[in-house]
C-alpha cells in the first residue's frame, strides 16, 4: 500500500469511528476503564491546507459569555474538566510565562523529553510530516498514518484546532537547527485558544499472529502545558486534559480510554485492553479543553505491545505503517 493511500485510510477511518468528546471522554481511570459506543455527529477528518477559513489565526472567536454559560458551568463541563482542576490542586505555572517546569523526572527534564525503549512512532522523521514538503499548511498537519481529527458541534469547533510538528517540546536542549534534517527530535501536538476536542488517530494495526485473544497494552509520553498563570491574572481553570483511547477492532464503536492530567511536566499514560476477537485495533492520542485557554498538547514516543494467552508479550518497532 502507498504512503498516500495510508493515509487517507487513517483519515476515513478517523472520520467514520472516533467518538465525540460528550462520548469518549467520559471515562475512568483504568482499572475501571469502560468502552464507549458511537455518538451523532462522530468527529471530522482534517485535511490540509486549511486556507480558508485559516487555522491561524482563529477564524471564529466565541464570545466568552457564551463560552462560560454552555462549556464551563454545568452540565456542560466535562467531568474530566473538574477532575483536571483537582488533580492540580490550584498550582499556577512554576514562573510567569513559564508553562513548562523546569524540573527532573524519571522521563524528562523541563522540556526535554528522554528516549525510552520499544518506541515504535517518534514523530521524528520529515519525510513523513506533510507539511515539510509543502503539501499541507503547517497547521493542518499530520504524521505517516496517524491522521488529525475533530469534533465540530457549534462550541468546538474543527477549524479553530492546530496540528502541527514540534521541534522544541521534546528534544529541548538537543534541538537541532540543521535545515532540511530527516531525523530531527520532534513531538506532534495538539492546540487552540478556543474550546476544542480533537487528536490524531493511528492506522489500522493488525494483530500480530499467535496473539490473538490476547491484549494490547499501549503507552505514550504527554505534555499539557500549563497555562494557568494565578493570582488575578490568571484563569484559575486548569480544565484541559489529554486522553488515549484504544479500540480493539479498528472498526468497532467502541473505545477504551484513559485520562492524562499531570501539568506542566512529561508524564505516561498507559492502557491494556482485551482484544477478544479483534484482527486490528486503533489508537486515538486526544486533548479537549472547553475554555478560551491557550491549550497546547503535546504527544511523542508511541508504544504497543501485544500480550498472548500465556502472559508472553511483543512489542512493535513501527506502527506508522507508511514508507518513507
């Protein structure tokens, strides 16, 4: 299969399966994790370049009354949003303007991001980012066949949302200026200054032979930066989260998913789910945020194993599933 032709299964596939975030994001945190089923209208496959209107900048700003009385009060906040809020416990940025710590832990140090193992999509290569060779605006982008997709119901809306390559979140202090390199350090992320619900999803992943019946367990690094400047400047409202869903059975309406709500720092966010009788299975990489906040999210380092009946696990060394 060509390049060209996986992605645009990626791209049917996000447009036809993802769950809305009234849907998908009403989860718990694994172990208690539940599978969603299929919500109307189901979310839309973006595609570049998104000239007009264009994604930068935002072409429709919502009047933050109407923001606030529908999106951040109830019933319109998100539980996740709440749970966001608490799990920060009212901590602003660690200096003015500084939205990422500059802090070490076991995976980062401020906005570097360590290598860990078995990662099988690093968003590293050009060749495989639209953008580089001019085929996409570079906020309308996209990574081999790991396709953007958004909800787009009136209050979030599609066009406002960025995709787009990271070159400085992730590598950090190992960023590279060197023109035209192919494996640059880079992480995909997720933004807008609008309310937004919106992620990439992954190509159709087949089960590997001899794990069938088994599980999948998937891991990937984050980043939600923290945009919460405190005291009578700041917003307070530290609402935004990321999430990953896995569906076993990339055609399936279902979706198992967990949240991510650590600020301002890496952090991993795993999930295993039964594959039962599934062939494929999809990952979906997701941000929402139901406010007016300069949301930014950042993803990187991809990581499937699956795990046959006897407990014996594999992981994959590449899940773009497109050429470079």
């Amino acid at each position: 299969m060509t390049r060209s032709r996986r992605i645009l299964v990626a791209l049917i596939l996000a447009t036809v399966l993802l769950i809305p975030a009234a849907v998908a994001y009403a989860q718990a945190d694994c172990p208690d994790c539940e599978a969603t089923g299929a919500a109307d209208p189901p979310p839309i496959a973006i595609t570049g370049p998104r000239l007009s209107p264009p994604a930068i900048s935002h072409s429709d700003v919502l009047d933050p009354y109407v923001v606030y009385n529908n999106l951040l009060v109830a019933p319109g906040l998100p539980v996740q949003s709440l749970e966001a809020d608490a799990a920060n416990g009212g901590k602003a940025q660690e200096k003015p303007g500084r939205g990422i710590k500059q802090t070490a832990t076991d995976i980062s140090f401020g906005i570097l991001l360590y290598e860990p193992d078995n990662v099988c999509n690093d968003f590293n290569t050009d060749s495989q980012w639209p953008s580089v060779a001019g085929k996409t605006d570079i906020w309308t982008d996209w990574f081999a066949g790991w396709a953007p997709f958004a909800i787009d119901d009136g209050y979030y809306q599609a066009k406002n949302v960025t995709f787009s390559r990271e070159r400085v979140v992730g590598p950090g202090n190992t960023y590279t200026h060197a023109e035209k390199s192919s494996t640059d350090e880079q992480s995909a992320k997720i933004g807008s200054n609008q309310p937004y619900a919106a992620g990439f999803g992954s190509p159709r992943i087949m089960v590997p032979e001899g794990y069938e019946g088994g599980q999948v367990l998937v891991t990937v690094d984050y980043l939600i930066w923290d945009h919460d400047t405190g005291g009578g400047m700041g917003d307070g409202m530290d609402y935004d989260w990321a999430s990953m869903g896995v569906k076993a059975g990339a055609d399936c309406d279902c979706a198992v998913y967990v949240n991510g709500y650590v600020r301002g720092e890496w952090a991993e966010m795993t999930n295993v789910v039964d594959l039962g009788d599934a062939q494929d299975v999809m990952v979906l990489l997701q941000g929402q945020s139901p406010g007016s906040f300069n949301s930014n999210i950042y993803y990187d380092n991809v990581r499937i194993a699956f795990i046959d009946a006897d407990g014996n696990g594999s992981y994959l060394s590449d899940c773009t599933l497109a050429e470079e």
